[in-house]
C-alpha cells in the first residue's frame, strides 16, 4: 500500500499544482492507478516462447506492459520496445518482465519484423483486440505503456521520450523490487 500512498500524493500534488483545471494527463492518471489488468484467455503468445511463459507473465506481481495498436507503424514500436529495454538494467527486468502486447493480426509479420531486428524474446499478440477492449486501452498511445503490481496499474504513461516519466517509472520499480525482497 505503500506505492499506492505515493502515487496518490503525485496525483493530487499534480492536481493542485498552479492550474485549477485538470489536463487530460490528469484525468488519465486519476483513472488508471489502481486500476486492474485483466489477461483475457484469447492472447496468444509467440517468437520462441515456452507453454509457461504465459502464465509466468500473467501470475508475475510486478510487469511492465506495453500495448501496441497495429493500426501504427508495428516497426517503430518493435524499435520503442527495444529502447525501453535499454533504460532498465536486467535486474530490474528480472524482477519485473517487459511485456509487449500487439493488437493485430497479421502473426508472420510481427515474427519477421522480430527477426529482422535479431529480437529473441517472447511478444503477445491480442488477435481479437479483446484485452483492448476489456481493459479500455486508451487510444492514446503516448498512454499505453502501464507498470502493473499485483494486476493493479501503479504508473500509466510512455517514459521514452520523457526523463521525468523514465525516473518516476524506474524509482517505482526499485521500489517494488525492494518491497519484494523484504
């Protein structure tokens, strides 16, 4: 509960900052911490991965999730993916996997594009959009990148691109990672 105490100080610290109007940042982040993911049954999971794999995702406590609409370029996002695995050094991401789910259909080409940028990791593909609809993605991009504890979102928001979100995103996760070892 503790992160949760944080994260609602920010909040409110952000909504009473010199702006009496809430800014769409706001309103987003008010509505998404907390918020539960929920894993639908029709996500499948490819590019070398183990039947275990899903469920390793799905029952890990913390996971950093970035949703991926197909109707964008699928190669800038496979590029975004790999960077947000360079700001995060492999003992923050053994404690909390980087997840990539992809909205589309189109399997061959996210398994090549995967290949052509020599990426051996496992990617989620949400075939039917039903982890889109049932969580309400927003279609924001700028907004589906999620750091999950215990399927509750605690940070929603893209880091890349923003040092501030990159140090809030990266203190919480050192966090939960020391919280864990306790």
């Amino acid at each position: 509960m503790k992160i949760r105490n944080v994260l609602v100080f920010l909040i409110l610290l952000l909504s009473y900052s010199c702006k009496t109007e809430e800014t769409p940042l706001q309103k987003h982040l008010r509505e998404w911490v907390g918020k539960d993911i929920v894993f639908t049954d029709s996500l499948f999971v490819f590019n070398n991965a183990d039947t275990s794999y899903y469920a390793n995702i799905v029952n890990s406590k913390c996971k950093l999730i970035l949703y991926v609409d197909s109707t964008n370029c699928s190669d800038c996002k496979i590029k975004k993916f790999l960077y947000l695995t360079t700001l995060y050094d492999k003992s923050i991401r053994d404690n909390c996997p980087i997840v990539i789910i992809f909205n589309t259909r189109d399997i061959y080409g996210m398994e090549m594009a995967f290949e052509r940028y020599d990426i051996d990791m496992p990617f989620i593909i949400d075939w039917n959009g039903s982890f889109h609809k049932t969580n309400r993605i927003p279609q924001e991009e700028q907004l589906n990148t999620f750091l999950v504890y215990n399927n509750k979102v605690v940070i929603a928001g893209d880091p890349l691109g923003n040092e501030k979100m990159q140090k809030l995103y990266k203190k919480q996760l050192m966090k939960i990672i020391k919280d864990e070892g306790n």
